[in-house]
C-alpha cells in the first residue's frame, strides 16, 4: 500500500441497501477525512476522525456513520442509502503538524437508484 | 455563512500565463490551499499561504491578501497537462478545511 487506498471504485446500489466504503492509509497520519464532491459544489465534509478512537461531523453528516478503531482504517457507512447519496466520496488523511495538507484517495464513485 | 468563491471555468493558451482567483468569507482563517484536480482524478496539494504575500514553486505562485479575503495561483509557461480544475480551500477557525466549486481550467494549443 502507498498513501490512501479506497474500496470499492465504483459501485451501484438499490436504494435502503446498506453500504459500506473502505478507506486505509499507509501514512501514520492521525486525520481523516471523508468528502463527497458532487458537480458544481465544493467538496463538502461528512466526518472526520482527528485521532484513532474519536470521530466528528462534518457539514453533511445525515445518513452517514463512520468508526476509527485504529490508525490506519476509516471506513464510512450508509446505513440506508437513498438516491441524493449518488456521489463521488473522497477519503484524505493529513498529519498533525506542519502545513496539514490532506492526501486524497482515488475516490469510489456511488450511484444509488 | 462561509463562502469560498472562484469562476467556474477559465480558458488559456499553452505557453501563456493564466491568474485563477479565489475569495473567501469564513469564520476564522487557519491557512489557504490550492489543490489540482485532472478529470476522473483525486485532488492533489499544490499551495499554501497562511501569511500575505506570493510563494513561488517553479511554473505555480500562489498570493494572499488576509484583509482583503483574496487569493490567486498564478500558472506560467502553460502546458497542456495543466488543463485540469484548480480547487480554493479555506482552513477555518475549527480548523476544517471550506472548499470552493474549483475553476475548471482549458488549455488551447
């Protein structure tokens, strides 16, 4: 693994099926992040996870849930996925000190019908 | 609110040079980013100013005005791989990052 991996790439799924997106970086870093970019708007954030054991919410955080239970993993859940939830969802990692900048993963683009 | 704005697509020569603005309105001011992102692709860090002035790194500049809200990546010697979108980001006082829509940059031969 180099820098940030995502699962799966793309995925199409019924509406109320539960999803879940894989994200693991290599980087030790403490932050992570998980975006949605949808066309037009800025990345917006759904969660994030300061440190292993903590997480927080993002600007659009409804119908989303994510865990940190160690460094390196945080995988992000739609416990019933609806078809606003069509998107391209980006995970980053930044370190703690320094300029921070985020590292993005390639992305898993979603469509849910 | 907070409010990051940048034109939402810009067109340029290969070989010339090209300014993307980028204002912002937010609550608090913790550093701005540039960030590239090609088609289909993730972004990728180009910039950062947390201090008023330009930083240079070789074909890109990127300048900070913190009292007037105002930013701007400079891109010289245009080449084609540069036709790609150019994303604005605002660390606020949480320290969360407030992204513009990005400008959306087209390179003619």
């Amino acid at each position: 693994i180099a820098g940030i991996t995502q699962a799966p790439t793309s995925q199409i799924l019924a509406a109320g099926r539960r999803m879940t997106l894989r994200c693991t970086q290599d980087m030790r870093h403490n932050a992570m992040y998980w975006y949605r970019q949808d066309l037009g708007l800025g990345l917006r954030l759904i969660h994030y996870s300061n440190t292993a054991g903590t997480t927080g919410k993002g600007e659009v955080p409804d119908g989303y849930s994510v865990s940190r239970a160690n460094t390196d993993d945080f995988p992000l859940t739609l416990a019933s996925a609806v078809p606003s939830q069509t998107s391209v969802y980006f995970c980053a990692s930044s370190d703690s000190g320094g300029v921070n900048e985020q590292f993005f993963g390639p992305g898993t683009r979603l469509t849910v019908l | 609110g907070q409010n990051i704005d940048q034109p939402t697509e810009m067109t340029a020569t290969e070989g010339a040079i090209v300014q993307i603005n980028c204002t912002y309105q937010t609550s608090g001011f913790n550093g701005l980013f540039w960030y590239q992102q090609h088609a289909g692709e993730a972004p990728t860090f180009l910039s950062y100013n947390v201090l008023d002035g330009l930083e240079e790194k070789g074909r890109f500049s990127s300048f900070l005005s913190r009292s007037k809200g105002y930013s701007y990546l400079l891109l010289k010697e245009l080449q084609m791989k540069d036709s790609a979108s150019y994303l604005c980001a605002v660390k606020d006082s949480n320290y969360q990052l407030i992204w513009g829509a990005g400008t959306k940059l087209i390179i003619k031969p």
